[in-house]
C-alpha cells in the first residue's frame, strides 16, 4: 500500500506516527491504525498495545478502549485534534 501513497499521504502518515496514542497517550512513536483501509486521513495514532495488543488492543479484546470508553471515531478525532494543534 505505501508504494501507491502521494507524497501528502507520505507526509501526514509520518506526522501521525509521531503522535503520541490517541487512546492510552503513551508518548510515541506510534502505529498508524487505518479506521478504513485505503483511506489515508482517516489514520489513527495507537501505540503497539492499543492497535494489536491481545487483550488491550484494537484488533484484540478491546479492553483499553472499553476502559477509555472509546470508539474508532473517538480516537481519530484525537489523532485530528493533535495534529492541528502542531500546525497553530
């Protein structure tokens, strides 16, 4: 997938692993976690045991995110919010 991405997409995909994570704000760098593949912007900064970690994370149990009482949507607004406050 990386070979097909723009130089933008290049850019933010960088700038968002570098984010600390969007749910447990462990201090990165951090994993860019696709909320739909193929859509770059709509990345989500997570750090190892939030995006694939067996019982914290996203593509495991999901217990961090039940604990931080997040969703998908929640943590992109984070990774959002996080990112522009870099650019003020």
């Amino acid at each position: 997938m990386n070979s097909k991405l723009t130089k933008r997409e290049r850019e933010h995909l960088g700038r968002v692993k570098e984010l600390p994570c969007s749910v447990c704000d462990a201090s990165g760098p951090s994993d860019a976690h696709h909320i739909k593949q193929g859509l770059t912007y709509t990345c989500v900064a997570l750090c190892k045991d939030c995006h694939q970690g067996p019982i914290m994370g996203w593509h495991g149990q999901k217990r961090m995110w039940a604990i931080q009482k997040m969703e998908e949507l929640n943590a992109l607004n984070v990774t959002i919010d996080r990112l522009l406050s870099h650019v003020r």
